[in-house]
C-alpha cells in the first residue's frame, strides 16, 4: 500500500458508549456480545444510518452546532437533546415523522471547524447532511453561534448571506425550512461567544430572522431562553452553568417551544 486515504471519519461527542471487539474478525454472526469488550466514545466510519420504512413516512431533519448534538448530555441517556425531544412529542402527537439529528459540535456556516473534528462548514456539508438525507422533507436550523464566537468572526452580513444561500438551496430542493433564532450567550469563559460584540452581532442576526421571511416559518429560542432581567443573558435554570448551553430544562424548553403545524402539510421533495 503506497499511500492513506486520511484519518477515519468520526462524530467526535456521540454521547453514546459503542462497543469493539478485540482484534481482527467477523462477529456479524454473533448471537451474544461477549467479543465486544472494548469500548468508546465517538462513531467512527459513521456516515449515516437509514431504516426502511412507509413511503408516508418522511424527515425533519435538525441541523446546527454543539447545540442541536446535545452537549451537555450525559452519556448514554438520550434525554437531554433537544431533537430527541421533538421526536417524542411526534410520536406522543401520532405524527408520521423520522428525526434526523445533524448536528456537530463546533461546526459554523462560513468557515470549517476550528478543530478538525468540528466538522466542514455547513456551505460544505449541505448536500450530505441534509439534501441527500433519505425522506428529508424539513429543515430546523440553527448554526452560526460559532461563526460570531471564533476569531476572527466574520460580520453579520456575511453569516446573514451564508444563511441566505444555504436556504434557497433547501428550499430549491422541496424541503421546508424552519429557521431558529440564536440562543443567549454572556460571559462564556471560552473564545468570543459571549462578549459584547458577540452579543451585538447575535442581536442583529436574529432580528433579521425574525423579520426578513426568508424561511417558511421562525422558532424564537432567544425569546424562549433568555433570562427577563438580561435578555443577552441565559435564565439561571436554562443554563447549563457555562452560559453558551442549555441545561436539561433549557434543551427541554426549546424542544416545546416547537410549533408543530409548522410541521404539517410537509412538501415531497
């Protein structure tokens, strides 16, 4: 073998343990798991998963950053993921909708992840993780939270036209987009998510969300959110205690906040 193909694909934070088993061999066959005995923490080789089912059947598909992957989730436990939670409150509302989790910690619309395993900017990643996702046939997007937070942060205008273009080419392909405002941020003791200029910049995206009509409809999680005595601010009980993330009642209320005739009627794309 003259040369590599590069590192293996992974999703760095699957908050899930996965099991391995020792050395080389096929286990495929196996009935019980004891050659499983090794254990970690990521997905590697993962692209995705895709389960046969009813035509009627479609997908709403959750893309974002470190928010949308659940950070903060205790491993194992599947109930703190704010789309795990819109999941069940489909199934609880007998609605006929697969959710599909996109997000990636570290992740941003312009520029490809800081670190390697925070994935390539979403402009990149569009057409694998959502266009080309199987039923896909409605977007619920929030990312740019990264964009403003690290250095150097290109300006509002700039994240509002990388939004611009990965709508309209949702939207050209038949899928529903449902944009969300960005949650609070102050005082974020890592890079510049919650420092003034983050927070001015934050303050202008999202009023452009809330008001241009780029999207077929609007999830105000800011609103949702924000602490009423600093509305730049997480409320005390949302907050995860590093003032970027949502605690579990914060994921929680996000997941509720949901409108879910925004959901109906959904296009075939």
């Amino acid at each position: 073998m003259t040369g590599t193909s590069g590192p293996a694909t992974e999703h760095f934070g699957a908050l899930q343990t996965s099991y391995l088993s020792q050395g080389s061999g096929d286990h495929t066959r196996d009935e019980a798991g004891t050659a499983f005995t090794r254990t970690l923490g990521t997905w590697p080789f993962l692209t995705d998963v895709e389960v046969r089912a009813s035509r009627r059947v479609g997908a709403l598909v959750a893309l974002g950053d470190s928010i949308t992957d659940g950070f903060g989730e205790p491993t194992d436990q599947n109930r703190r993921r704010y789309p795990d939670l819109v999941a069940r409150r489909l199934a609880t509302a007998g609605v006929r909708l697969a959710v599909q989790n996109a997000g990636i910690s570290g992740n941003r619309v312009l520029s490809d992840g800081a670190l390697p395993f925070f994935g390539p900017k979403l402009l990149d990643r569009l057409d694998r993780d959502v266009l080309d996702q199987a039923g896909a046939r409605v977007v619920i997007l929030l990312e740019r939270t990264n964009d403003i937070g690290v250095p150097p942060p290109p300006t509002p205008a700039e994240v509002i036209a990388g939004l611009q273009s990965v709508i309209a080419r949702m939207r050209s392909a038949g899928l529903r987009v449902i944009l969300t405002t960005q949650t609070p941020c102050r005082d974020f003791a890592i890079a510049l998510h919650g420092t003034p200029a983050a927070i001015a910049a934050r303050n202008e995206i999202n009023e452009w969300i809330r008001t241009s009509g780029a999207a077929d409809g609007v999830v105000d999680f800011h609103v949702v959110l924000r602490d009423p005595d600093d509305p730049d601010r997480l409320r005390p009980e949302f907050d995860s205690g590093d003032h970027l993330h949502p605690s579990a009642a914060g994921y929680a209320a996000m997941a509720d906040a949901i409108d879910l005739s925004l959901l109906d009627d959904l296009p075939c794309p």
